[in-house]
C-alpha cells in the first residue's frame, strides 16, 4: 500500500507539473524596412533567358534574391527564437541557425579560400573602381559622394550609367553595373539609395558569402531584445527561413 500511495503521489505531481503553464515569452516588435525596387527589378529583366547563365556564373544568383518578396510576419516569428547565448534559434526539440554553405547555396557563389573582407580601405581606389564598375576613372570620381557616415556611388548615377550600358548592347558592363547595384542595395544595404564602398569592396573581393552571414548575426544579435530595425540582407534571411 505504502509503493501505490508513492506512486499515486507522483502521478499527481507530474499532472499538476503538466498542467502548470509554460512561462510566456517574452516577446519583441522588429521592423523589415526595404528601399523600393522597382528600378532595379526593371534594370534586372533586361537580363533575358539567353543572358541569364552567363550573370548567374558571374555573379550568383543575386536576381532571385532581388525578386525576393519578403514577408515580414515569419521573420518576425523567428526572431522571437533567437538565442543570444548559443547564436542561434532554439525552439523546444530542435535549434536553427544560418551557415555558410546553406548561404553559398542559396546564392550559388562559391565560398573563396581566402580572407573574408574585414573593412573599407582607408583610401579609396578610383582605379580598381572603376575597373570593377567598367567606367573611366574621372567618372567614379567626379560622382564619388558622401552620404551620412559613409562614401560611395548614388543609384541614381548608376541606374542612368547601366541604362545607357544596356540601351548600347554592352552587356558585360551592364551586368557588372547592374550586381554592383544589387550588392549595394539589397546584399549590404546602408543608406538609402545609395551604393557605398564598403559594398564595392566586397563586389570587388567575390567573396560575399562570409560577410552576408556575418551582417546577417550581427543584425540579429544587437538589436536582440530592445527591437526595432533588422538592416541586413532581408531576402536571403526570408530564402533561408
């Protein structure tokens, strides 16, 4: 009799532990704030079928990602699992996190054995520029611009550059004008409408993959319970989620 009551005693115990409430969590508001796209979706359909191999080996494949809708509501779910401690998001049987490889397959750019970019170059190169970007030299230059706290080149500049680019036939240029733009406004967005160095530094390094997973912890991780805006690469998070 003595074993039965222990056991009874138990069985109620764990009916009362199971019946007892998870403790609420604690939950935070974030915003997904994107630049309009429109002229950079419409600059994007001018690479046709017959075109679209040859960018996607060149560059990945960053049109898809500009394409991306990105629907708020599952990334503010996610966030709400993100695991400040471990980096990640813990659910309760399982954890998630963003990798390098699930990154690099997404975007279909090779991860290069090399360093990762680390920070803007003190001085700004107009030639190795203007190489990356097929433009002359004075060109980059006379249009180089301060923007907040950062340098670089207004979209609108360059939307007027890979239209007239595009209107010539020169593809190549226009296609390297036109991943230029996509790094700095969908990839590494900074201020708005404007395409900074520190983006042509990694469109110029081919070796994206790092930085985007790392903008992408980063983003996370310091805005982790105060809220408020995620700037990272939007639709790679959503792709991945």
């Amino acid at each position: 009799m003595h074993i039965i009551s222990q056991v009874h005693s138990r069985a109620c115990l764990l009916i009362e532990m199971a019946t007892v409430p998870e403790p609420k969590r604690k939950t935070c508001s974030y915003s997904f704030h994107r630049e309009p796209l429109t002229p950079l979706v419409e600059l994007g359909s001018f690479v046709t079928d017959d075109r679209l191999k040859n960018f996607v080996g060149q560059y990945g494949d960053i049109l898809t990602v500009l394409k991306t809708v990105v629907d708020p509501v599952p990334l503010q779910t996610l966030l709400q699992f993100y695991d400040p401690e471990l980096r990640c998001f813990t659910f309760q049987d399982y954890q998630l996190a963003p990798t390098l490889e699930e990154y690099s397959i997404l975007l279909s750019i090779p991860i290069q054995h090399q360093t990762p970019f680390l920070d803007v170059p003190k001085e700004v190169d107009f030639r190795l520029i203007a190489r990356a970007l097929r433009m002359n030299v004075k060109e980059v230059g006379e249009n180089w611009k301060p923007c907040g706290e950062v340098v670089g080149l207004p979209l609108k500049f360059l939307l007027r550059v890979a239209r007239d680019e595009a209107e010539k036939g020169n593809w190549e240029v226009f296609h390297a004008q036109l991943a230029t733009m996509i790094y700095g406004i969908v990839l590494f967005p900074s201020m708005p409408n404007f395409v900074d160095h520190a983006a042509i530094s990694i469109f110029i390094g081919r070796n994206p993959v790092p930085t985007l997973l790392a903008d992408t912890y980063y983003a996370i991780h310091s805005r982790h319970g105060k809220g408020g805006a995620i700037r990272c690469c939007l639709p790679l998070l959503f792709k991945w989620d």
